[in-house]
C-alpha cells in the first residue's frame, strides 16, 4: 500500500507598504520565493549593466576629456606659432622694406651716376679755356655751320666733353683739323693752324688742350656733328651750357 506523500508546503513571502499616514490603507503583496529570486536577479542583472555603462561612460569621458585636453593643447601651440610667425612676416616685411628703399635708392643713384656721366659725353661746354670772341662775319665752311672765335696767343683749345680723338687732319700752311668722337653720336671739330697738341685714338676730357692758340694763329673754327649731320654749335652750347 502506497504512502501518500506529504506535499510540500510552498512558502510564500509578503511584502508590507506601510503609509506615513494613519488614514491611509496599508498595501500587502504575497510573494512566491522564485518570484523573489527572479526579480532580484532581474534587479542585479540592471545593477551589473548600470554599472558596466557607468564603467564605459567614464572611460569615454576621461578618453574625450584626454582629447580635449591636447586639442587644447594644440590650439595654444599653434597660437603662439602663429603669434611667432606673425612677429617673423612682421619682421621680413621691415627688411623687405629696407631693402626695396636701399635698391631704389641705389637704382636712382645709379641712374643719376649714369645720367650726369652721358652729360659728361656731350660737348656742350666752351672750346676756349679763357675768354674769346665771336665772329659772326662766317657761319659756314664747305656748307655746314661753324662758329668762329677769336682768342689771345697762348690761350689754350680745350675738348668740349669726353671722347677720343678719331681724326687729325691738315698742316700748318693749311690749317689743322682735329675730331673728337665723343661715342654717343656726336663729334666736335677744331680747326686751327696751330700745331695740335693731341694724338691719334688719344682720350680726352674738358680739361685736355687739343691746341695752344700761337702768335698770328688766333682764329679757332668749332663744329659739331650730331648723328653724321653737322648742327649749329653755339645752339647746343645754349641748350645744355
């Protein structure tokens, strides 16, 4: 004969709410023991994912705030780069300033250099070293215009500018003729009977004597050719003496 088996009681928990308020019912709940144990895993399993999220969370946020920090970081570097290279290009800027006004300077310098030393090349001063007069009574030889002066023995015929002594020509019966090429188109001629006090391919400046002006020889003729045609003398002499 079967025993009958005693079955098991179940044991069942209650949860008590107990009101701060004296009217107010009190609420009571019956709980199984699984029912306690899946909630309270359920509660634990929340707890460890809160946790772990709480864990990740933080790590990223030190992780953003490392990034913060040395963008940060950077930012202030390139700052004061920044702030360095503007002081440098502020810097450059000054010598380049410099130096432009030091070229300009030495460009206008050179030009003026360049400018009064082509003056020097154009015979636009007085062929006599001394005073002289002028004779109006001939203004041409062979067709072209000449000026004629007339000096004391002994005063010397100077060059009217820079240049070298392209020709020589003439005797003391005759008359000599001297030409000066003064290599930047233009010649001036002296005539004089004289014997010349120059060479050939000589250089001459406006204080070499190309004659010294003898007894009975005071008569000087001056001519001067500008690009092979031969000009007034005395008009040059106006316009840049």
């Amino acid at each position: 004969m079967k025993q009958n088996k005693k079955k098991k009681k179940k044991v069942r928990y209650n949860v008590i709410f107990v009101p701060d308020v004296a009217t107010a019912e009190v609420k009571r709940f019956s709980l199984s023991l699984r029912v306690l144990v899946t909630i309270g895993s359920v509660v634990a399993m929340l707890i460890i994912v809160a946790l772990i999220y709480c864990y990740y969370l933080t790590n990223h946020v030190l992780v953003a705030n490392t990034s913060i920090n040395s963008l940060r970081h950077e930012v202030e570097t390139l700052k004061d780069e920044k702030a360095q290279l503007e002081t440098e290009n502020k810097e450059l800027q000054e010598k380049v300033s410099i130096l432009s006004d030091t070229v300009n300077e030495k460009v206008q310098l050179e030009e003026q250099q360049a400018e009064e030393l082509a003056k020097q090349y154009i015979p636009t001063g007085f062929p006599l070293k001394g005073t002289a007069s002028y004779s109006e009574e001939v203004k041409e030889i062979d067709g072209n215009p000449v000026a004629y002066f007339s000096a004391a023995a002994g005063t010397s015929v100077i060059a009217t500018a820079k240049g070298k002594i392209s020709a020589i020509a003439g005797d003391a019966e005759n008359g000599y003729i001297v030409m000066v090429d003064h290599e930047n188109g233009y010649f001036s001629v002296y005539r004089n009977s004289s014997t010349p006090k120059v060479e050939l391919n000589q250089e001459v400046t406006t204080d070499t004597e190309i004659f010294n002006i003898e007894a009975g020889k005071e008569l000087l003729g001056y001519q001067i050719i500008e690009n092979d045609t031969y000009i007034d003398p005395l008009s040059l002499m106006e316009i840049y003496g």
